[in-house]
C-alpha cells in the first residue's frame, strides 16, 4: 500500500530542496514549521527553558549545515532532525555528566484559571517527569514522542530507525514500567 503524501508534506520538500541549494529563506521557513517540535523534544529531555533553547538552536546550526546530506526517501525531514536533537542531547549529557533534571522550569501553564490549578497542574507535570526520568532513555523517547509530542507509530519508527512493532512493543513495556514504578510509589 502506498502512502499518500500531503501537500504540507510536498511543501517540505520544495523547502527542503530549496535549502540544499544554498536557499537560506527556505530554511528559515524549515525552521519555523519545525522549531517547536524540536524545542519540545528537547525540553522534556533537559528541564529547562535556557538549555533546551541553546541546544535547539544547535540543532538547527547543525541541520543548516548538513542539509545537502539529508536524504528524504529514507526518512522525513522532521524524523531527520529528531536525530540531530537526539545526538545533540547526547553530547549535552556527555559533557555535564548528569541525569534529567526534576526541577524542571514550569513556567509556561495553559490558561488554568487560578493559582490552585495552576499549582496542582504543575505538580502532576512533576510527578509524571519523575516517573518519565526513571524509566530506561529508549522507554523515555517512545512515550515523550508519543505522548508529549503526538508523533504517530510510524512517525516514531521512522525518527528511532526502528519497525512500527518494535515502537509498539517498547510503548507498552515502558506503560508496564511506569505503571510499576507508580504502584511501588503508593507502597
């Protein structure tokens, strides 16, 4: 069965091509239709917003220039940035020899009305980061991607290098983990 390519996902590669040439404006359009995904995938992973803004800004450093080495029939453009990010924050971690931070900077809610739901928002964001942090980095990356950034199976599989059965399967051990670790929590 083929896939039906999107015009959003045509524009990218007009954009993409574009910017390959040398067209800087076309990246620059790259970089707004992606940069908030990329931001929030890295910000789950760091917990705050002045590393998660430099090492975006990184990986958009280093897509600029490897962008005439991006090959589009092997993954989508957005898939390929994924990797840069992950190997971005590979090296953010190998240099500050740490783990992910718990005290993570919230300062960003949703319109919640008042100062006890805002609170209460702010601590259950908390308390799943801690959980999330606990589980094995490939667990983490499925269920931020999945459920953090939205991304579809295949999505994920393409972005990983993995199938779209061993996305599955490695979602639900890390819901199995999670859940297990929540459970001795309450012991």
């Amino acid at each position: 069965m083929q896939k039906t390519v999107t015009s959003q996902e045509q524009a990218i590669e007009r954009l993409v091509e574009k910017a390959a040439d040398g067209d800087a404006a076309a990246f620059g359009e790259l970089y707004d239709i992606h940069v908030d995904l990329i931001y929030r995938h890295i910000y789950y992973r760091v917990g705050n917003t002045s590393d998660a803004e430099d090492l975006t800004q990184q990986v958009f450093i280093n897509a600029w220039k490897a962008i005439g080495r991006f090959r589009k029939k092997s993954s989508p453009f957005a898939a390929w940035l994924m990797t840069i990010s992950r190997n971005a924050l590979i090296d953010f971690y190998r240099a500050r020899k740490d783990k992910v931070s718990l005290d993570d900077d919230y300062d960003k809610v949703s319109d919640e009305t008042g100062p006890a739901q805002v609170a209460e928002k702010l601590s259950e964001r908390r308390e799943l980061m801690k959980f999330i942090a606990r589980l094995p980095e490939d667990h983490r990356e499925v269920i931020l991607l999945r459920f953090i950034e939205d991304y579809s199976f295949g999505e994920i599989a393409a972005a990983l290098g993995k199938s779209e059965g061993a996305v599955r399967v490695t979602l639900h051990r890390a819901l199995k983990k999670m859940r297990s670790l929540m459970e001795e929590e309450k012991t």
